[in-house]
C-alpha cells in the first residue's frame, strides 16, 4: 500500500497516456503512471508508422512508444508495472487498487486506457497481424498499393474502410457475415457505385492463408450452406468495430452506448470532477495516434489547472 497522496495519477501508457505524462511532469506534478495490461498501447503491435510528424521515413511502433516513455521518465514521470482492478472515485482523493492488491491514491486522475479493436479471434490472424492483417485503413492502407485487398465488417465503418482503400488498393472486396448491411443507406449506396468494391455476403473467414511472411489469401466459409472456398488476396482489413477499455468506471462515470467516456464540449473533463480522459477511450471517431497525443496534452492541462483551482 502507498498511503502518500499524489496530485496526479494517469491510467495507460499508449500515445496519450505518455503525452500526459510529459507534460503534467513538466508542470512539476511529478505524474505516476500505471502501465496497464499492454504497455505501449496499440501500437505496439504495429511494425511502422509513417503519418506520425516528425518522422519522414518512418518509424517503428515500439521504437516511437520507447521514444515517448524516455521522454517522460525525463520530465520526472514515474511509472509502476500492474493493471488497475478497482476504482473508488466516489470521495477524494481517489483510490485506485491494482491486482496485487497495491493502492495509490491520488487528487487528479487521468483515463488513458485506450479501445481495443475487435478481432476474428482465429490463430492465423495473430499470426500475419502486421505481415498483411489490420484493423486500421488509415494507418496502414498507404502499404497496399495497386494490392487485392479485403474488408471484412457490414456498417459504416467497414464502408468507409472499403471506400478509402480504393486510393491504394487495385481492388477491395467487401466481406459480411450477414445478408444485408447494417450500414446507413447513403454508405451502402456509395460502396456499391464504386467500380473498385465488390461485396461477398453471407461469408465469414474461417482462415486467413499465407507464406509465412504475408497474407496471400483467405478461406471463407459461405454460413448458410457451409461451403469452404478460396479467395486470393494480399492484405486483410477488420472492419467490425473496437471497445473501448471503460469497464472498469461502470457506474462512476459517464459513458455512450457503446462505452466510450463522455467528455465535456472543447475540454477532456468527466462528470466527476478531477477525473479527465484522453485518447481511444474517449475518441470513437478518429482513433489515431495524433489525436491521442493531443487530447493527452488536454487533460494534463486541464488536470493541473484543476489541481491549481483546489490550492
């Protein structure tokens, strides 16, 4: 147990959690960070960036998310191995306790614990992620020039993955588990109009084919007759959806339908005072490593202007 009381505690160590950090530990709140249960976030799972500023050729995942830590352990960040396990924002300062059984409490908190894509969850997804498999078109399209590629989802955001890919990609094909498509009817209707999408329906993957270095096709297996066919492709982008890393607040702060955090208008404040949130978790429209960066400067002003109004 640490009985002292910080000024600031920040959840998640992805693009925004580091980005709080470095800047609350510029303001001298010398910020403890709680790493959670995948330090670094998403991105370390990803093999290059290159739409990131300041990098023109590129950089690696990791290397960008190593870069980001450095710099926060410089600007007096400290940071502690464990996942948070339970929550008590219901009096200041607030508790939180971490699996082991460890608690820290604290008068400021900020949420940085990011959304985790939805995956197929079959082995050779895991195996090609990174080598041709995505969740991400805006990320990693730029990678499948003049490629077949597919998409698998049926709502707006599949579409506008599938509609998108069409700047790089030959073609796209256009996957859904489903007859019809849960899409609004203007995106179903643009989809359809485009020469370079064709739509395959009734389908889910049963698995995804390669060499061993990259995707070089799918299996798929028609749900209505059970039917296995072959469809070669070059690269697998999942369209069906993410969830947000936001359970462990149920019931103590404001969430939408689909659990992303509620902030207020122009600011990264909850509906409970003291408590802020940045990046994925809170973001349902953008999700990218920019915008992380920039709703984690936010909170980590908002949190010290907070701190300076409780003085």
């Amino acid at each position: 147990m640490d009985s002292a009381v910080r000024d600031i505690i920040i959840m998640g160590t992805g693009p925004a959690g580091y980005t709080a950090a470095i800047y609350s530990g510029r303001a001298n709140l010398k910020p403890l960070v709680i790493d959670g249960f995948q330090p670094g976030g998403q991105l370390m799972i990803t093999t290059e960036i290159e739409n990131f500023p300041g990098f023109p050729e590129g950089i690696r995942g990791p290397e960008l998310m190593g870069k980001m830590r450095d710099q926060a352990t410089k600007f007096g960040a400290e940071f502690v191995s464990g996942s948070v396990t339970e929550v008590d924002l219901s009096r200041s300062p607030f508790c939180l306790t971490l699996e082991d059984g460890r608690e820290y409490f604290t008068r400021s908190l900020i949420i940085a614990t990011g959304a985790n894509a939805k995956w197929l969850g079959i082995e050779s997804e895991n195996r090609y992620r990174g080598k041709g498999v995505s969740a991400c078109a805006t990320c990693d399209g730029f990678f499948f020039r003049d490629c077949n590629i597919v998409v698998v989802g049926g709502g707006d955001t599949a579409m506008e993955e599938a509609l998108y890919l069409t700047k790089f990609a030959s073609h796209v094909t256009l996957i859904h588990r489903r007859e019809e498509f849960r899409a609004s009817k203007i995106m179903t209707l643009r989809t359809r109009k485009n020469a370079k999408i064709s739509t395959m329906v009734n389908q889910v993957i049963d698995e995804i084919l390669g060499d061993g270095l990259k995707v070089t096709g799918i299996r798929l297996k028609n749900v209505q007759t059970g039917e296995l066919t072959i469809h070669p492709c070059d690269g697998v982008f999942l369209a069906i959806g993410h969830e947000p890393n936001s359970k462990l607040f149920n019931g103590q702060i404001d969430t939408d339908d689909y659990g992303y955090i509620l902030t207020k208008k122009s600011s990264t404040e909850t509906n409970v005072p003291g408590v802020f949130a940045c990046g994925d978790v809170q973001d349902f429209t953008y999700r990218q490593a920019v915008t992380a960066v920039g709703t984690g400067c936010m909170a980590a002003v908002d949190a010290e202007r907070f701190l300076e109004s409780m003085r």
